[in-house]
C-alpha cells in the first residue's frame, strides 16, 4: 500500500497532534482527510480548499474531546505559531478557518471557558448537551440544582460575545435572578479573556 501524499496544512497539523498525543496513531484516508488514533478514541481532520486550491477550513471531529482533555484546544488555535521557519506555511495557517465539531477553534474555547466558569461558580451547574453548534453559535442545556434545566445561548461576535440564559416562565424570580446574575458575572469574563 503506498503512502498517500497530504496537503500541507493538513500534513502540519495532523504531524503536531500526532506529536502532542502520547501512542497516537496516524491513519491517512485521502489527500484531504487523516485520522489521529488514540486507544478507542479517534480525531478526524478534513481539510477543505477552496476554488483556486488554498485552504478555507479544517473540519475536525473529536468526539470524544481528545483536544480539551489533553489541553491543545489553545495549540490548536495558535498552530500558525509553530511555522514560524515556513512563511507560506504560515500564511496558508493563518488563512484557514479550523472548525472543531462544528463550532470554531475560538468558540469552541469559548464554551469550554463558560462551562468551566459555571462550575467555579457553584457545584449545582452541571452542562448537559448541545442543542445547536453553528460555527460561532451555539444553544446547549445546562442543568441548575438537582432538577431545573435552562438553555444557554452563546454567539460568539467580532466585538463581544453575548451569552443569555433561557428559562421557563415557571422558575421562580429568585432562582432567575441567581441564574442572570452568574451569567452576567461570566459574560463579563469571558468578554475580557476572549475580547479584551
């Protein structure tokens, strides 16, 4: 079986998690698609190109949250950084949208930083699914003490990220109060972490 010759974007960055994932495996599917193996976990990267051949996006699948739980979310968004020794490299880096499961490399760290604010905040938040990821947007359900759930919306914008909390007319304007005052809190900073 011979080798099958990648592009270099996705040769690059296949090559740095390959490197960064401890055992991992490389699988190459096609020019344009690869797969990171590792142990029942797998991360698939398809580039995209466009019309005249340069990169648009790299879709990555990740169900599992290798990234996140091996902390290269943030070496992911910065991988431009590593072609310092390669300008077109570099340049073809910079230029490419990375789409982590359906959200990008930012709004994906996006979320992890709100998830993660939430549970600093109290021990009764509890994220529990996705109901919509679109690139810069998304709606997921967050639970709130043992049986009120909400929905979380989040898009992420050029200037700001706007997070709202949904709640049923039913909850009481107590626990509705608690829940906008820890969103604004959090709103508040991640706005400064992600915005500046």
């Amino acid at each position: 079986m011979s080798e099958i010759k990648q592009y270099a974007v996705l040769e690059y960055i296949v090559d740095v998690l390959q490197k960064s994932i401890i055992g991992s495996k490389v699988k190459q599917i096609a020019p344009d698609e690869a797969a990171i193996i590792d142990g029942n976990a797998s991360i698939v990267i398809k580039q995209r190109l466009e019309s005249n051949g340069n990169t648009a996006a790299l879709l990555i699948r990740d169900e599992k949250e290798v990234l996140y739980s091996e902390e290269l979310l943030e070496k992911v968004y910065k991988i431009y950084e590593g072609a310092k020794d390669n300008a077109a490299l570099k340049a073809a880096l910079l230029g490419t949208n990375i789409i982590i499961n359906g959200l990008s490399i930012e709004a994906e760290l996006i979320f992890h930083a709100i998830r993660d604010q939430f549970y600093a905040l109290s021990d009764s938040y509890e994220f529990l699914k996705f109901i919509e990821k679109d690139v810069q947007k998304m709606r997921f359900n967050m639970n709130f003490g043992d049986d009120l759930i909400f929905e979380l919306i989040v898009l992420n914008e050029a200037g700001s990220i706007a997070i709202e909390a949904m709640t049923e007319k039913s909850v009481a304007p107590a626990v509705k109060s608690a829940i906008t005052a820890d969103v604004q809190e959090i709103r508040d900073k991640i706005n400064k972490q992600f915005k500046k």
